[in-house]
C-alpha cells in the first residue's frame, strides 16, 4: 500500500500531472494574453485564466485534467528522447559533456537555454527511432539485486522526473510571462516575477540532471555487481 502511494503522488500526480498542469496554464494564460477585456496585471491576469478553469463545467475540467496528464506525458516523452539521442550519439554520457562539467550557476543561468537548445538539436538531428532510444538496465540486473535496482527507481527516478518535467513547462511559462510584456508594458514586479521563473527554470533542470547522473551511475554499480555475480555462479 505504501509503495503504490509513493507511486501515484511521487511518480504520477507530483512527476506527470502537476507539470503538465503548469505547461497547460502556461498556454492558457498565453492565449488569454492576446484576447480582449484582460487586466493590465500579470498576476490579476493569470488569476482570470486559473479562475475560467474553476468556474468550468465538470465536463470541461474532466476534459482538462485528461489534458493536464497528456501534455505531462508529452514533456515526459520528449524529456527522456532528448537523453536518448546523447546517450545513443556519443561514446560518453550526456552528464560528461562540457556543458555539464560548468560551474552548477552558470549551468543554472543558461538552463532554459539549454533546453531549447537540445530539444531544437534532437529534432533537427536525430535520423531514427533508435537514435534516441535509453539503454535499458534492468536486462543486465542480476535477480538477487533487483530490489536494489527497484529501490534506485523509487528514491531518484520520481525525483528527477519532477524536477526535468516541472522545467520543461517552465520554458513555456516564461515565453507567456515575456509575451505578457510585450503586450502590457514593463514593471518591476513583472521583471521580478520573469526572472524568478527562468532562474527557477535553470535550477530545476540542474537538478533533475543531478538526480539521473545519480540514478545512472548507481546503475551502472548494479550491472557490473551483476556480471561479478553471474561469473561468481558460472
């Protein structure tokens, strides 16, 4: 009972929904930004777009929440093609590249970046379907050491979700507050409120890529304890 708890508010509710939510109202609140009668407040702005949402139909918020899950499946999926294609690319992991061997702030301040710039890359780049394929694991898992690799899954693969999903969704996040002003004028509060979305952004992209380079190399530990294991037996 435990397990499936953790499961369905760590891996479903807190990795899927809630930022597929998040790139939902991003969308939303950019639609609502180029639409006529909107207040000249970003945040009074985003309060009508979350305020149209209540205010539904129990048809129309079941038809949200559907969409809610969709696009956080959609941003789990492309998240985890973009690893695939540098994991597949290139002889070394996608944590080894020279982005990722900066200083943590400047990986942090150029994040939202980098997103664009991998994802634009994958698309652009990739030839086939197993160009962006992950090499699975859990084949090489000796039987004796699956409850380890189970245990890896639950303690960092929810985590990292969360935070590489959850940053993804901020991307749009920050195009709608920046499309905002554009359209409204600048203020100091609407700086503030864009800079601590795309610092936000950056930092929890950093800190999903931290939780996988952890999950990958305790993996990594596992397959060759598991080789070691399957000679010992041999």
């Amino acid at each position: 009972m435990k397990d499936f708890f953790s499961k369905v508010t760590f891996g479903f509710l807190m990795a899927q929904v809630f930022p597929g939510a998040v790139a939902v109202l991003s969308l939303s609140f950019l639609y609502s930004t180029f639409g006529a009668n909107q207040p000249d407040s970003l945040l009074g702005a985003i309060r009508t777009t979350i305020a149209g949402w209540a205010t539904a139909s129990a048809t129309a918020q079941l038809f949200l929440l559907g969409l809610c899950i969709g696009a956080g499946m959609a941003i789990h999926g492309l998240a985890w093609s973009v690893i695939g294609f540098y994991e597949s690319s290139r002889d070394k992991a996608i944590f080894d590249s020279f982005w990722h061997k900066r200083r943590i702030v400047y990986q942090v301040l150029l994040g939202p970046l980098k997103i664009v710039g991998e994802t634009a890359f994958f698309l652009f780049t990739t030839t086939n379907i197993r160009g962006a394929t992950v090499p699975e694991n859990a084949p090489r898992i000796h039987k004796d050491l699956f409850a380890h690799f189970e245990f890896l899954q639950d303690f960092y693969l929810y985590n990292a979700q969360f935070f590489t999903h959850t940053a993804y969704a901020l991307v749009g996040s920050f195009v709608s507050v920046v499309a905002f002003i554009i359209g409204n004028g600048l203020t100091p509060r609407r700086i503030i409120v864009g800079i601590l979305v795309y610092i936000t952004c950056g930092l929890f992209f950093v800190l999903g890529r931290i939780q996988l380079s952890s999950l990958f190399a305790a993996e990594d530990d596992l397959v060759t304890a598991s080789r070691r294991r399957s000679i010992s037996e041999a």
